[in-house]
C-alpha cells in the first residue's frame, strides 16, 4: 500500500509542482478538508473531514513547514483523520492526495495549541505571616498573557511577566499559623483555552532557606582579579563578601538582587595570594544567609627539574566543603587528576615550548574554583660531551657512524651535528641535515676505497644548549696494498681505544677463508700461494669489547692489471688533466711517451706518476703520441705495453 501511495503521491505532486513557480510553498490550494477545532489548549485533539471528492489515497502531515517546496518524509505520512498535539505552538497540516484521471490536489490549513500547564512558582514564608512568591520565568510562563495568584484569603491578583515584568510577589496573612494554599494559574485573553492547570502552594512546601543562591565558581585572574559567579533570587538582596587572610569576612560592595546567574569582579587582589568568599543574603524576613564558603586556587611557583621535567603543586584552603577532585589542565586540557595529591611531574613537555598550566578545584554540586594561569617553559642541564660513538665502512659508497647518548642535558628532541673531514685535515665539515636525530647516520658522500674520513659529533638539546666541546674525532679504517703487503691505519674508529685487529680473508665467491688475528699491527705479509683471486677486510675491536669497526674490502688478483687511458685533456678543467697509468700487482714499472717523431717527451718509473702534456718549450701540441710501458709483476715476469693515446686541445 506504501509503495503503491508513493508512486501515486509523486506523480500528483509532480502534476502540482509543475503548474507551481519554482521556490514557492508546497502547500497548494487544490485541497479541501475540515479541522475541528483550529485552537484549544495542550493537549489538543483535532479531526478531519475529508471534503474532496472522487479522492484516492488521501492523507496528511499534521507538523508540515508550509515554507517547504519539497512533500514530507515518509514517517510524516498519516491516514489517521485524528490526531493529538502535546505541546502548544502554532500547527500547520498538510492535506495531499489524487484524483483519478484528474490530477494531484494539497492544502494546508493552521492549528493554534495553546499552553495548558501550570506555571512554576517557589514560596516562601516568615513567622510573622508574611510570604513571598516567586514566579518562574520560563517558556512556560511566558506563554501566559497573564497569570493569576489565588491568596487564599479571599484576595487575588493577575500579573504580567512579558518583556521584563516582575517575578516576585509579597502578601500578608492575619496569622502566621494559617496560611491556606495558594494557586498560581495562567491565563489567555482571547480563545477558548480558559481552564489551564494549576500550582498549588502550601506553607508546608515553603522552603525556609535560600539554598539557590550559591557561588558557583571563582576565578583568579593574573590582573589580580577574582571573578566570582553565583546564583541569584528575584527580590533577595545578595553580597559577596570575603576573607584576605586574617579569617575575618569583610564585604567587597558587589552583589544585587536579580534572578539566575549573575557575575561580578573583585579588584584589587593579588594573584598569587589565597582568598575566601561567601554570599551574604537577606531574605525578605530580613533574615541574613550566608551560602557555603569557596577559596581561591594558587599554582606555586613551577619547579623546573632538568631535562624537560615541570614539577607543579597547589595550595588550596582546606576549608572549601565537599572537595570532590583537583584538575591540573596544561594549555586548556585537563593532564592529571586527584583527590588528595596537590603536586605532579609533568614529563611531557619539550624544552623551547612554553606551556600554560592551572588548577581547577571541583566541589560538590557543580562547583568550580580556578587558579590564575601559570606560565613556564622547561630548562635543561648543559648536555656531557660524547664519549660513545663508532664508525664502521659499511660499504664501497657509504660509512656508518653511531653514538650513544648518556648523562644530563638531554632533552625529547635535540640535533646530534655530525662533522667530517679527511684523514690529515682539521677543516671539519658538517655532514648532517639540521635538527638530525638520528644516533645511526650513513654518510654517502665518499669514497671509503680510497680515502680514510674522520668524524667527530656535539649534541644541541631542545635548549639550545650545545655539549662544551665535539667528541674527539674517530676515523675509519682504510686498507691499502703494495706490492707484498696490505696495510692500515692506526686512527682509532672508536671513542674508546683499540683493543685489538683481526685480517678477514675471502675467497672471489666471497666465503671467509681465514680471519688472522693482528693485535695492533698495522700490516700484514702477503702469501697468496696459488689462488688468483681475494679480498681482505680489517675488523677492530674496542679495548673494552663493546665496539666493532669494519675497513673496506680490498680486493686483489695475482694477475697484474693495467689500465691506460686512449686520450686526455689538460685544458684547466680538473677533469682528465694528465695521461695516468693505472697498474695494479706490478713490482717494477718504467713508462716512456714519444712524439710521433719518436723523440722522448716524458718519461717515469713512478707508476703514480702521469704526463701533464708539457714538454721543454712549453704545452705539447694536440695529436696522437706514443707510449711504452715495462712492468715486471709479482711473480717476477715482465710484461711490456706499447701503444698511442691522443693529447686534446
């Protein structure tokens, strides 16, 4: 039936939108239908009659915006032709439907609810007779053009609390032991809603004390401000008073008399300084109430411990009833919570960052008691030079150093600046990025086969406070070979000593053959026997055991190796400058170059020696020039190269 109502009203809306501007009400006009009664009080029944004729599948929306250009959700259908309205309010329902062949109708027509319950009211009574009722200004209330007060006595009176009017009302009984029920009861001017509900009031109900009015928070301010919240009552004269330290209540001159929350500041104070405060109230008996007592909040001054530690404490009077919990909030975000504890280690802090922490004491009944906001940014030691730290070559392309950190001055975050320069050289260099925290750096940038590099580190905490000096340099280990031996140096890769060497052998597959323990030797003799391919690695050991360091691997053949170039440009531009002979497992080495005329331009026995293209009178001109080369290699043969390169201008 639903399904079949749905594609049926869509169809008769579509028909009624269409012949509608776009953007207007979906309400329509084509409709017709009865509702009886249009007005009454909550709660209210209403009923329909349909008057459409020939009509299929009528219903309706008893809660439709008639602003809507769009038809009601499917839950707001109804096929009921009754229907009961709880609450007042002005009511718009929404009749929609089809004729059959014909085309979609709607309409829309208005129901007034008015307020039917009794307005709220509070009453208060002297042992003179005399009592005062207080209305309650609510939506209730305000629903109202009127309200009447029913004295019991034979006398009345109707009232108007719209825009502003008054909320408290005075009356006197002959004797105060015979007060009768007093009825409170709202009233309309127009329409057929007269017999509204109605608040009964007795003496016996009467509360004798003014339990609303209260402080409901105090704030201290860094201007040396109290800002005080309370509750008020209509007509009841109400002071803040308060204790400066000498247990004697004075008044501070601020108060007044006006209903619900109300607001006030005390100046003057001093921020740092504990205060009581109390409600001073006279109730219209003339009778004075003080309300429960609340004490200020102060944060002692923050106990910075090192290294990215805040120590915050508290002092509250112990006076202030029913303490349920303290709240420490450090930048607006509650951090710690206790009953009992008046101090806390704040641990997650970072040094550079300043943080904002108060104390918020919550006592029972939603009362609320703030500190002045108290700010402070973590300190540090000044951190310990690096005594810890390693370097190893990792591979053909990368060496690896590490350190570990100990002592005071350090913080969560810091920058570990590592610096390098050549073995030999004093001009160190940074090689770490800003704000590196990495204690396992690999530095990329060189070439560990042919060059040993040096390394020292400083650590700067989130302080700024550098150790007093870089760590003493540690430099990898570079291992060379001549002609019968390979050989290392000494520069320890450690912050610690050397303890000890070992010589790794491996055979071209790569498999250990042999590790020879070197002590602190530097060398070591060549005895290769027959194998024509291997590689040697130096492992280091740190005296106390707790380090390992690792050379490049230094691989060699039998075979002699020689590498000659076919041309070369000295033109200034430090690339290929010199005609360079590279030959590797050679004991003897003798080069001769020669003009194409076969005079000797150039000759050596120097293998790390190479031609510059200058000759006697000056550059050697561009063309092809020819070599001669003989080597003897370590097994003892000779072996001799000849050929030409060219020389480019």
């Amino acid at each position: 039936m639903k399904i079949n109502l749905l594609i049926l009203f869509l169809l008769s809306a579509c028909l009624f939108i269409n012949k509608n501007v776009s953007g207007q009400s979906f309400c329509g006009s084509s409709g017709k239908f009865l509702v009886t009664p249009a007005e009454g009080c909550a709660p209210l029944t209403v009923n329909i009659t349909n008057q459409m004729v020939n009509a299929e599948n009528v219903t309706y929306a008893y809660n439709f915006d008639k602003n809507s250009t769009s038809p009601p959700e499917e839950k707001d259908w109804s096929f009921e032709l009754s229907h009961v309205y709880d609450l007042p309010g002005n009511y718009t329902i929404l009749q929609y439907g089809s004729i059959k062949d014909v085309a979609g109708f709607s309409l829309c027509k208005e129901v007034i609810v008015k307020e039917n319950r009794a307005p709220k009211a509070d009453l208060m009574t002297c042992n003179s007779g005399r009592v005062r009722l207080t209305l309650v200004d609510d939506a209730i209330a305000q629903a109202y053009d009127a309200i009447e007060i029913n004295w019991g006595d034979g006398k009345s009176q109707s009232v108007n609390i719209k825009n502003g009017g008054r909320l408290f009302y005075d009356h006197q009984y002959a004797s105060a032991g015979n007060i009768p029920a007093i009825t409170v009861q709202g009233k309309h001017t127009s329409g057929n809603c007269s017999q509204t509900l109605k608040t009964t009031l007795t003496k016996e109900t009467a509360p004798q004390a003014l339990a609303k009015i209260r402080i409901r928070s105090v704030e201290m301010l860094a201007s040396g401000e109290a800002k005080i919240l309370y509750d008020g009552m209509e007509g009841i004269a109400t002071e803040i008073w308060i204790d400066k330290g000498d247990g004697q209540f004075v008044s501070t001159g601020k108060g007044g008399q006006s209903d619900g929350a109300q607001s006030a500041t005390i100046s003057g104070l001093n921020a740092r300084q504990i205060y009581r405060f109390k409600l001073s109230s006279k109730n219209f008996c003339d009778n004075l109430i003080d309300s429960p007592i609340v004490s200020s909040m102060v944060v002692k001054e923050g106990l910075v411990s090192l290294d990215e530690i805040i120590s915050v404490a508290w002092e509250h009077y112990p006076n202030t009833d029913n303490l349920i919990q303290y709240q420490l909030k450090r930048d607006g975000s509650v951090i710690f919570s206790s009953a009992e504890q008046l101090s806390y280690l704040d641990t997650d802090v970072k040094c550079g960052t300043n943080y904002q922490y108060e104390i918020v004491a919550i006592i029972e009944n939603d009362v609320r008691s703030y500190s002045t906001p108290f700010s402070i940014a973590p300190k540090s030691a000044l951190p310990e030079t690096i005594t810890n730290g390693s370097v190893t070559v990792k591979d053909e392309k990368t060496i690896s150093t590490q350190v570990a950190l100990v002592g005071e001055g350090l913080t969560s975050s810091y920058n570990l600046i590592i610096e390098r320069t050549a073995l030999g050289s004093q001009d160190f260099q940074q090689v770490s990025q800003p704000d590196n925290q990495s204690l396992l750096f690999d530095d990329i940038d060189v070439n560990p086969n042919e060059n040993s590099y040096c390394y020292r580190f400083t650590y700067e905490n989130a302080c700024n406070l550098k150790s007093p000096a870089p760590s003493v340099p540690i430099c990898s280990i570079l291992l060379q070979n001549r002609i019968s031996d390979v050989y290392w140096n000494a520069d320890a890769p450690f912050t610690a000593s050397i303890g000890s060497y070992d010589l790794i052998q491996t055979d071209n597959a790569g498999v250990v053959k042999d590790e020879i323990p070197k002590q602190l030797e530097t060398s070591h003799m060549l005895d290769i026997g027959s194998q024509s391919a291997f590689s040697f690695q130096v492992k280091a050991r740190s005296a106390d055991g707790n380090m390992e360091s690792y050379s490049n691997v230094l691989s060699l053949r039998r075979d002699p190796i020689v590498l000659i170039p076919d041309a070369f440009t000295p033109n200034g531009d430090a690339h290929n400058e010199r005609f360079e002979v590279k030959a590797y497992f050679v004991s003897k080495f003798s080069m001769s170059v020669f003009s194409r005329w076969g005079e000797v331009v150039f000759q050596t026995d120097d293998i790390a020696d190479g031609w510059d293209g200058n000759i006697k009178t000056g550059k050697a001109p561009g063309g092809y020039y020819l070599y001669k080369i003989e080597m003897t290699d370590a097994l003892g043969n000779q072996i001799s190269r000849n050929g030409s390169f060219l020389l480019i201008r």
